[in-house]
C-alpha cells in the first residue's frame, strides 16, 4: 500500500471498484467461456491495474483474479471488498475531534477542581 493515500483518490478507488462489479453483475453475468470471457478477463486486469496505480499493491487484489475459477461465485462484489479490505487502515487512522476553543460563551460550563492528596495514617 501507499503510505499516504488521500481522500479523493480513496474515493476515486471505490468508484472504480464499484462500477467494475456493477458492470461485471450486469453486463457480463451470462456464464461465459474461453473466448467469449475476454471482456470479463479485461475488464478485471484493467481494474487491478487502475486500482494498484490509485493505492498501491495489495493482497487483497489478489481473490478478485482468482474468484474466476469458482462457479457463480463471481457474482460477488470482489473488486468493492477488496478495496474495502485494503483501505481499512486509512478509516480507523482518522484525526480525533478537537473540543472547542475556549470564549466567553463556553467559560461558565468549565468546572474548576482542586486537587487534594489524602496521605494513609501511619502505623
């Protein structure tokens, strides 16, 4: 994976992900063999490529190629999960949400408390 992959090109990845298995479930979901499959073959090395360019080389690409060789179960959307799966780590690194800055209108909610240490009876 990139190290830094931004929000448009996350997007950019889903969009691609997602429209390669709209166009594979719907266009392409007539059960197709030898050579009747090369659009279907060329539409996933295609989206492999795309998608390996927009975040980088990750194993979970690797299934959607693969998923090819199990009947029927290349009507899942293998293109969305993979991408899913490898950009998990960018939507669990988000930034947590800073409070609000102080001004006279949130002052009166602050609540100042001293601190007193309560020191054991000696023995």
């Amino acid at each position: 994976m990139k190290a830094s992959v931004t929000r448009p090109t996350l997007l950019a990845a889903y969009g691609v992900a997602i429209c390669a298995d709209f166009i594979q479930m719907g266009a392409f979901s007539i059960e197709t063999w030898g050579f009747l499959s090369l659009p279907d073959d060329l539409l996933d090395v295609c989206t492999g490529i795309i998608l390996t360019y927009l975040l980088g080389w990750h194993i979970a690409f690797l299934p959607s190629f693969l998923v090819k060789l199990v009947p029927f179960a290349d009507e899942a959307p293998t293109w969305t999960l993979a991408v899913f799966i490898a950009t998990r780590r960018y939507r669990k690194a988000a930034a947590p949400v800073a409070p609000p800055p102080m001004d006279s209108t949130n002052k009166a909610k602050v609540l100042d408390v001293e601190a007193t240490e309560v020191k054991p009876p000696k023995l």
